[in-house]
C-alpha cells in the first residue's frame, strides 16, 4: 500500500490516557481519522480521556491493537519496551499495522519486537509540554516533532504530524539520545527555576507569585531564543504573549 493511500482516514487506537495520549488523538480525529478506543486504568485518566475524547470507549490494550490500523503509545519512557515486547509476545501485532510512538529518548529501533511482526515502525516525539486538556491543541499549532522511521515510510510519519498541526523534523535513530537530553534539560531548568522563584516570593509574603514571575519568564526565555535566531515574537513586543512553553496553568 502506498503512502498516499496510508496517509487517508484510518481507524486510530491510543494507548495512554496520560496528558499527551488523549490530546494527540484528537488532533488525529480533528483531522479526519476515526478514534477506536483509549485505554485508561486511573480514574484521572479515565476523567481525562472522556473530556477531551467524549464518546471514544475506553478499552483493554488488546482490543485496541486488534481494532486499530494505527497505533499510539503514549505511555512513560519506562514502559514502552515491556508493553511493545508484551504485544509482541502475544501475538497482537497485524502486519502493516502502523505504530507511533511519543517517546523523546526512542527512535525505532524500540518497536523492534512488533517490527518483526510486520507493523510499519514510527516515532514523533512533540517537543512541548502538555496540560493534559483540550488548550494543548491549540497549542500544538506549529510545535517542532522529532520523527524518526525507516526512509520508505518516513512521509507517513511526517504526514502524520502535519495532520495534527506540527512541523516535523528528522532526528535520527542515533541522536535520540541526545535529543532527549536536550529536551529534559530545557524543561528540568526551567521548572526548577520557576519553582526557586515562586518560592522566594512566597517566603516574602507576595500574593499569587505566578502573575508576577510569567510575563517574566517569558519575555527571558524570548530574550535567550532570540540570540538562537529562534524567537517566537517580534522583539519588539517585549515579552507579550507568546508560545512559551510552560502554560499559565502550571504557574502557581
């Protein structure tokens, strides 16, 4: 089957009710791809997966797999080889089958096991932090994927992608690693900083210490993208609203 034909309506199955799983669902199903089912075990996610993906059942991974012509793992870093190799050992996996998944630190090489099952491999890792609710996918608009898949099929991943509002960009299956340090580092800083922050204004008695340090933070982030040639405004906007990448929502 070619890509073109690949690229058409096709029946999506996530598995992962986490903050990333649901959102990227329904930016596939804002675009025309049928949702067949989410798995979900917390209560949390279950509440999740109902509020952003209303009337998509949700269901054991197996019957996912066996409904789905792409699969979506969006599951914690820790968890993708076992859950791959587990399907794998039971036999879960159709041939042609295409199967992405949202994990920074792998490229392909980590669906080896359904691989050999004769799925169609995929990874596209958006480089964005998620609130877990339907404000991501506005936010989604323009977000940088890394993608990584074998060349035959790499304009299916890229497809994908723009389906749900994002710029792909090739990482390859060596630099994962390095791609995921770069990412965890951009996040891990500045989350611990903010933290830092709010908290010495909170230890001086300033209300809502999150008001203060936003308009803050994003026009110093600006200031540093800018000298990367990558800011996202016009500088002279001076740290108006922007596409930074913590939302509002996360700021105490």
């Amino acid at each position: 089957m070619g890509v073109e034909q690949r690229a058409g309506r096709l029946g999506v199955g996530t598995i992962g009710a986490g903050r990333v799983g649901p959102v990227l669902a329904a930016a596939l199903g804002g675009a025309g791809h049928a949702l067949t089912g989410i798995s979900a075990v917390s209560a949390e996610s279950r509440e999740r997966a109902e509020v952003i993906l209303p009337g998509v059942p949700v269901l054991p991974v197996t019957d996912i797999v066996e409904r789905s012509e792409l699969v979506l793992l969006a599951v914690p870093d820790d968890e993708l080889a076992a859950l791959v190799a587990g399907l794998a050992a039971a036999g879960a996996w159709q041939p042609g089958q295409l199967v992405l998944h949202t994990s920074a630190r792998f490229g392909v090489d980590v669906l080896a096991p359904a691989r050999a099952q004769g799925v169609i491999p995929l990874a596209a890792h958006p480089a964005m932090v998620f609130s877990g609710t339907t404000l991501d996918l506005a936010r989604l608009a323009g977000t940088w994927f890394a993608v990584t898949a074998p060349a035959p099929v790499l304009p299916i991943a890229q497809a994908l992608v723009v389906e749900m509002g994002g710029e792909p960009h090739v990482v390859d299956e060596s630099d994962r690693a390095a791609y995921a340090e770069a990412v965890d580092t951009a996040v891990s800083f500045s989350t611990a900083i903010v933290d830092q922050a709010t908290g010495l204004l909170s230890s001086i008695k300033v209300e809502r210490p999150g008001r203060v340090l936003a308009p803050l933070v994003r026009s110093a982030v600006e200031a540093a993208l800018a000298r990367t040639g990558a800011s996202t405004i016009d500088p002279a906007l001076n740290g108006a609203d922007s596409d930074f990448p913590f939302p509002d929502a996360e700021l105490p």
